[in-house]
C-alpha cells in the first residue's frame, strides 16, 4: 500500500486567479478556468470538457512527479489515478495543476480548480477553503523505523526521551511526534528517503512513519527494523476537496469515490505507486513520502494543512 521509498518517499494570494505550475502530462502551462459561480459546476465541467485537479507533486505515492526518458515529467501516483478515474466517469479530461500546497486550497476557493487531491486530512479550518469530499483512504499505525540493533530500546514513547526523531515536513507523522514525543528532539526532513538516509547513518535515531509504507522500506534496508513503540492515532480519512457550495459535482464525485473504495481501487493504485517510487530510486525525480496524509504544515500553514 503506502509503501514509498526512494526519489519519491513529502494557498499563496488567490482573490481571481492562481498561477499553476504544470499541467497534464507536465509538459505545459495551463490556463486557469473560471466558471460563473451561479451555474452548477458538473454542467460547467462537462461542458468545458475537463476537470481541472490541484495536486502538489511532491508526495508520493498519493502525487509525484517522474522525468521520463524524452526528458518530459508526468505525474503518477494515487492521487493521479483517483483523479483520472473521477474526470472519466465524468465523461471528461483530468486536468492536473501543479502548486503549493496552501495555494492549491485557495485555488479551489477562487474558482480555478475544480478539485483538490491533495492527501489531507478533514481539518475543520479547511472547510474555509472547500467543500470534503467522502474518505478514500485511511491512514495506518503510526511507527517508527529504528536501527536493527536498537530495537529493545525503543519499547515505549518514553523511550525516545532524548533521542532525536525524523519526520517528514508537513504531514501527519510530524505533528503526532510534536504532540506525543514532548521529550525528543524532531528533525524536519523533506522526503522520507532522506530520513531513512539519517537513521540508517545514526544521525537520527527513528524516523516516524506510516506502517503501510514500511514494507519496501524493510526489504530494501536489513540494518533497520519497525519500534515495538508506536504513536496514538484516532483515524481520520484522507479526503479531497471540491468548490463550495455546488452539492452537484461533489454527490458526482463521491459517487465515484464510494465506487472505488468498495471496489478496493485505490489501494491497488497505492500499490502501484509505491512499485514506481522503488523503481525511481536513485533517479533525479520525486521523494517518497511518509504518507499518512497531510497535516499540518509549514509556518504559515499549508492549507492542506491549513489554514
């Protein structure tokens, strides 16, 4: 499942308009498009022929992006399938727009997205920004990847007192170690490839993930091993966000998503994202991500982390 590793292991000012970065396959700048917030979004849609995603591409395997051999990038993980798979059952185009983080909510807000993928939790402060769609993944345990030769020191959180614990910035596994871990000391790293890299080298003593991107990880690195400890996590589902206050397309939306839950879609395209990010390893491309989903974020806030 969430099993990323390697070169893929991680809202500006928006009144009118947000600038995206690259779009579709990645080769182009696309154009933002603004729909009369009075029509009903799904026939605005349909009509324009596409469904217009805010993804940030930095966090497998929900979203990354990949360099191909012709030297163009595209964007691949489970994000991208979910959102090609909704545009179809719409009848329409994927159309992914690239940015941060806190812009991609802003963006859903001004008008110029129609969806967000982002791998967010349903933060209460978000629902400023969008509308939430119905979960389509949940989050795991929530462990620790120690050293092979560590692993009965680390039995419980109490145990990490004074240690120093990687975690990825911006997600889910930060803010529990923040909040659970009062006594160690965390290190904010930007993919989780670079946090096994500190744990394997001792230059942190546990790196804070999900358990389903553990697998890959483990086979990869005999020197490591999961902590008997594990942090506290009261599961909240991964959710997308649609444009306020249009019920049309976000019932259309969750009718899909609910279709691809029951039918276990996701996590077959999860599974297929972590393959690729093993397979990127040692490429120039995206990082893994501790996966989890998106929680709080930088200073400001990534309104995926909000606010």
């Amino acid at each position: 499942m969430n099993k990323f590793i390697f070169g893929l292991l991680s809202l500006g000012a928006a009144m009118l308009m947000v600038s995206c970065g690259r779009a579709g396959d990645g080769s182009g700048v696309s154009q933002t498009h603004l729909f009369d917030k009075s029509s009903n979004r799904l026939e605005a849609v349909r009509e324009a022929g596409k469904l217009v995603i805010g993804i940030s591409a930095d966090y497998a395997p929900f979203a990354f992006s990949v360099e191909e051999e012709d030297g163009s990038v595209s964007y691949q993980g489970s994000d991208i399938e979910l959102g090609k798979y909704i545009a179809e059952k719409l009848g329409v185009e994927a159309e992914f727009q690239e940015m941060e983080m806190d812009e991609c909510l802003k963006a859903v807000k001004a008008g110029s997205v129609d969806l967000a993928l982002l791998g967010m939790l349903p933060e209460e402060s978000r629902l400023a920004y969008v509308d939430f769609t119905d979960p389509y993944y949940q989050p795991g345990r929530q462990v620790f990847l120690i050293k092979k030769a560590q692993r009965n020191d680390y039995k419980e959180l109490d145990d990490f007192a004074g240690a120093t614990v990687a975690a990825q910035y911006g997600t889910l596994q930060a803010q529990l170690v923040t909040e659970q871990l009062t006594k160690s000391y965390m290190e904010l790293v930007d993919t989780v490839s670079e946090g096994i890299e500190m744990v394997n080298n001792g230059r942190a003593d546990a790196l804070a993930l999900d358990e389903q991107v553990t697998d890959d990880i483990l086979d990869e690195y005999s020197s490591l091993v999961l902590a008997a400890a594990e942090m506290e996590y009261e599961q909240e589902g991964v959710v997308g966000g649609v444009v306020e206050r249009e019920p049309e397309l976000l019932a259309a939306v969750n009718q899909v998503i609910d279709e691809v839950v029951e039918d276990g879609l996701y996590l077959d395209w999860m599974d297929m994202a972590t393959r690729m990010a093993v397979s990127e390893r040692g490429k120039d491309s995206p990082n893994i991500t501790s996966q989890g989903s998106r929680q709080e974020s930088s200073q400001a806030s990534r309104a995926v982390d909000s606010d």
